[in-house]
C-alpha cells in the first residue's frame, strides 16, 4: 500500500492536467470540511462579557491550521437600531433574525428583562429549535428560553444568584444552581458568566473533539475543564438571629464549640426544650433544621480554614467538627460539590498560606 501511494504521487506530480481545450488546468485544493455556523442572538441589554467570550470562541479562527476548519460566527438581532449593552455602550447589529433559520447553533445572549424582548426574537427561537437547531444560552440567557417555553420539563442553569428568580418565573422547569452548564442535547444552559466559557469549550468539544478544545483553552489561558461547579462560588448566609430571638444565645454558643462533638439532643437542652419541639421552632425560625445547620456552619468553617490556612486536611476536618478526613470529604462534596484540595487550590490566598 505505501508503495501504491508513492507511485500515485509520484504521478500527480510528474503530469499536469489539461482541460478539454488542452489548457493546463488549475492546480486541485484539497477541500475544507464544511464550517459550522453559530448566532449569537442580541438585544437591548445584553451584556457585553459573554458577547466575548462567543466571539473569541467561535470566531478567532488564528490559532487553527491553514485548511482546518472552524465556525462561522453571525450577530444577529432587530437591526433597526444599534443594541445597547446594559453598561451603556451600542454596538451595530450586523445580521438580522432571518440568519437563525440558516445557522446550526444559536447562543441566547444573557439578559435578565425577557419581557423586554420583542416577540420576534422568542418566534425566531421556536421556529430554529423546530427544524432542530442547538440552542445555547449564557448565564442569564435562560430567562430567554424560558420565556420562549424552550425550557419546560427540563433542568436548566442560569447563574447562581438568578436561580430562585428562574424558578420562580417559571416553576414548569427545574433549576440546577450547583453546576456550570447543563446539556440537554438540542438546549444547553450556562451558569454564571464564566462558566460560558466552560459552555463553549464543551460545544468546542463536541464539534472537534478533546484535543482541539483543550488547544483552544490553552489559547484562552483558562482550564480545559474546570473541578466541581457552580456550587462553591455560592454564598448561602444563613439567618441572622438578633439577641432577642428564642434561639440566639444556643446559635452563639454552637458557633463557638463547631470543632467539639454536638447533637441536637445538645442543643436542644441548652434551649430548654424537648428535642421535638427544639427542632421544630427552630426550622420555623432559620429555615432549615438543627442538623442541617450545623453541617453548613461546619462547612463554611471548613471553607474559611481552607482559604486562609496551610492547616492540612486532616486538620481542617478536625478543628471544622468533622472528626475525620474522610467525613469532611463527604459532607463538603455534597455541599460545595468539588473536594477540600480542590476548594483550597482554587480560593487559597497565598499571601496568608
């Protein structure tokens, strides 16, 4: 086979062709493989970060080699008027909403005033997601598909301090607050605003393959594929209980001792209660039960020493009430969904360490 393969080039390269007219013919170029075309979808209030990051994405082409092929990026939107950015600028929109009945995947630009979307846009949507378009939406994006009725019965994302509001809107879908993107196959949803970055090198991913998506986020200084999700960037405060509330002096306490072992039996006989009653007043007052409490003030005591200290973590896991490595893992993977090492390389500050 290698023989035959060499005496072929050789020939190709030893003869010219000629037309019918006995002219040399033009020499062949090897074709391309077809592109793939992307929209991104923009309207008044859009924001600009996103708009970026799909344009660095889908639309740098430099680093590709010569001949390989990559995306054809479209922005299109009402082009009656410039598009104002929710920071104030405009920008000229270049492609009109006929371009997403052409195009293979659509981005949903992040806006979180759907209302103020014209209704085009939202029929535009239906009709491409009709004909089997991939439909993608960035952090608050989701609020657009919502709207469009591209999300009911499904899990979608938005950023972390957006989901309540989402669900809320629109209680026909479920919210997932605790991950970076979800992919659904024809409709995938982003978080928070760099976790459209995570979005795209997936679909990068998807189209081309590991090796290229992991060039590319090379390219973009940022990690092929990120630990954990959205989950450990969540603040979730609990409660502020004022001196006046029934269980403020026991809270104040089991803030102080979170390192010694407590049950809510303990608790409940600092509060003078039967543990029945401690517990039930107590989730009416909090939100959450005793037990759920003190995991989460554990938790959050363990992210503090994590942050600020080289204390190992066996260490941690001791001084945050945890007793044992092993539980610390179990309890903060449940919450923060990633691990204590990988908490700690992402938020340590190394001033402090």
């Amino acid at each position: 086979m290698i023989d035959t393969v060499r005496d072929k080039a050789a020939k190709s390269m030893s003869r010219r062709e000629t037309t019918a007219s006995g002219k040399a013919a033009k020499p062949r170029r090897t074709a391309k493989r077809p592109s793939r075309d992307v929209a991104i979808v923009v309207y008044d209030g859009f924001t600009p970060f996103e708009l970026g990051v799909v344009c660095e994405v889908f639309g740098d082409d430099r680093w590709v080699p010569p001949g390989d092929p990559w995306y054809r990026r479209f922005i299109g939107g009402d082009t009656s008027t410039p598009g104002t950015a929710d920071t104030g600028f405009r920008i000229l929109v270049p492609h009109g909403l006929e371009t997403l009945a052409k195009v293979d995947t659509i981005i949903v630009a992040p806006t979180y005033r759907p209302e103020e979307v014209s209704k085009q846009v939202f029929e535009a949507l239906r009709r491409a997601h009709a004909r089997g378009c991939r439909i993608l939406s960035l952090c608050g994006g989701a609020f657009v598909l919502a709207e469009a009725g591209l999300l009911d019965g499904r899990r979608a994302a938005t950023h972390w301090a957006e989901c309540d509001e989402l669900a809320r809107r629109y209680p026909g879908l479920s919210v997932d607050s605790g991950v970076l993107f979800v992919d659904e196959g024809d409709i995938l949803t982003g978080a928070g605003s760099a976790a459209s970055i995570d979005l795209c090198l997936h679909i990068v991913r998807q189209d081309y393959g590991s090796e290229v998506a992991t060039q590319l986020a090379r390219q973009l200084v940022v990690p092929p594929q990120r630990d954990g999700g959205q989950a450990q960037y969540i603040e979730r405060p609990l409660p502020v209980l004022d001196d006046t509330d029934l269980f403020a002096d026991t809270v104040a306490w089991a803030q102080e001792h979170l390192d010694e072992p407590m049950t809510v039996e303990d608790l409940a006989v600092r509060s003078a209660m039967s543990p029945r009653t401690f517990a039930r007043r107590f989730l009416v007052a909090t939100g959450t039960t005793p037990y759920q409490w003190l995991v989460r003030q554990r938790v959050q005591l363990a992210q503090r020493l994590l942050e600020v200290s080289d204390l190992s973590i066996e260490s941690v896991a001791e001084k945050s009430g945890f007793c044992t490595a092993g539980n610390l893992r179990k309890h903060f993977s449940r919450l923060v969904h990633t691990s204590p090492q990988a908490y700690r390389h992402t938020f340590q500050d190394r001033t402090t360490a």
